[in-house]
C-alpha cells in the first residue's frame, strides 16, 4: 500500500470516528442538560412544586439515574469509535469494565425503581409504565450478555448486545426528537400520544441498532 493511499485511510479512519462520536453526543446533549439542571436544582435545595416533588421528595434515585446516565451516554459514546478502540483496546476494556457496566446497570436500575415508586404525572399512564419496565429489563439483560460474551470471546456477540443496550438507553435523545416538535405543534399531548411518542424514541433506537449490527456482521463475512 502506497503512502499516500495509508493517508487516505487514515484521514477516513478519523473522519469516521469523529462522526460517530459527534451524533452520539449531540443526541444525548438535551437529556444530559436536564439531568444537570435536575441535580443542580436538587443540591440548592430549591423549592418544592407540582413538578419536582418525587424527585426532592427521594432524591437518591433520580441522582443515581443522572449520573450514570451522564457517564454511560458520555463515556460509552467513545465505545463505539473503530479508530479509537483498536488503538486503544486497553481503555476500552477499562472504561467498559470498571465504568460503563456499573453506570449502565445503574441508569436501568433506577429507572426501573422510579417507574415503580414515583408518583408521575398522570400523562405517564399505565402504558409508557409497562414500556419502561421492558425497556429497563431489556437493557440490563443486554448489558448481562454483551459481559457474558466478552468472558467466552465472543467480540461479534459482545459488539451487538452492548450496541441494543446502548440504543435503548439512547432512547432517552431519540425521544427529545419525537416528542419536542409535536409538543411545538400542537401543545401537550394526552396520555395515548405521549405513549406513542416516547415508546417511538425507543422503538426508532432499536430498528437502527439492528440494522448498524447486521451491516458490521456483513462487513465481516466478506472480509
Ligand atoms: C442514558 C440514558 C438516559 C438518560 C440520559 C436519562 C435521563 C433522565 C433524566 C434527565 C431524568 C429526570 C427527568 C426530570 O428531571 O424531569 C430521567 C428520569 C427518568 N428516567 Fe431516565 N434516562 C435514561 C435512561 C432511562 C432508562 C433506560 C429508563 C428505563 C427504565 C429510564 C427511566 C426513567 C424514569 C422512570 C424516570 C422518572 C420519570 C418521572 O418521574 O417523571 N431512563 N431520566
């Protein structure tokens, strides 16, 4: 391979990379800067209303969901970098093992605690609660897998769990975009549409999760 034709590769290599890297975190941007906002307005101690009651009430569980959300949506995003990883699989295998578990399980596990304890709005109906409980059991079980795959060195199992784990807990930017410019439309919607909104932040997630897997599984039988 000629110098220049290595150049070309290199400069896609990181091209790639920094697409990837860029949708990544500009989907989780909206999410992470309200959960900020939420412990921010949690640690001052601010006043009570209608709206943050559950969460000033007991706020160890959504301060947990923020944190890890912040650190699985932030760090984990860098997970999904070919460059980067194969320079530098001994980050990837650290911040998989020692920060990305922990925070993923943490973010499912507080989300499905609030979905049975706190008091939601009435809009958040029976049936966004029977989706957040699958969607919180989906992602820990897919988080459970893609370790259990990487233990018995299966990169190709490990690669698509971790990418549905990822896609589901991405829901949570997908959603701003399927929510925010109905609500500019046509106002605050009732609980039927409110349902259809968030479950097609999920459902969007996971359709494109499926199809980014079986493109990499492809890419690695022809090569
Ligand atoms: C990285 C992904 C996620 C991010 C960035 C995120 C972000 C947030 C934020 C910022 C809040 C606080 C909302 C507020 O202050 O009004 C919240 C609440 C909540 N999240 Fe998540 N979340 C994520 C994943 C999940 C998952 C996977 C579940 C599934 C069980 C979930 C379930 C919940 C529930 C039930 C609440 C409380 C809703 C309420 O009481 O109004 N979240 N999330």
């Amino acid at each position: 391979m000629t110098t220049s034709s290595l150049a070309t590769r290199e400069s896609r290599g990181v091209s790639r990379d920094a697409f990837i890297a860029t949708g990544l975190l500009a989907l989780t941007l909206i999410p992470s800067a309200a959960g900020a906002f939420r412990v921010g307005e949690i640690a001052a101690g601010a006043p009570i209303t209608a709206a943050n009651t559950r969460f000033m009430e007991m706020p160890l569980p959504v301060v947990l969901h923020i944190i890890g959300a912040l650190v699985y949506s932030g760090i984990g995003a860098f997970q999904f970098l070919p460059r980067l990883r194969s320079r530098h699989i001994g980050w990837h295998r650290f911040a998989g093992r020692y920060l990305l578990v922990p925070a993923g399980v943490a973010v499912a596990l507080s989300g499905l605690w609030m979905t049975a304890f706190y008091d939601v709005p009435p809009i958040d109906g029976l049936g966004l609660q029977v989706s957040r409980y699958l969607v919180g059991t989906l992602m820990l079980a897919f988080l459970v897998l893609g370790v259990c795959a990487v233990l018995r060195h299966d990169i190709g199992a490990h690669r698509g769990w971790m990418i549905r784990a990822y896609a589901l807990a991405m829901g949570a930017g997908t959603q701003v975009l399927t929510t925010a410019p109905f609500v500019a439309l046509f106002g605050p919607p009732d609980e039927f549409w409110r349902l259809v909104q968030m479950d097609a932040g999920w459902l969007i997630n996971i359709v494109v999760a499926e199809v980014i897997i079986r493109r990499g599984r492809a890419r690695q039988a022809v090569a």
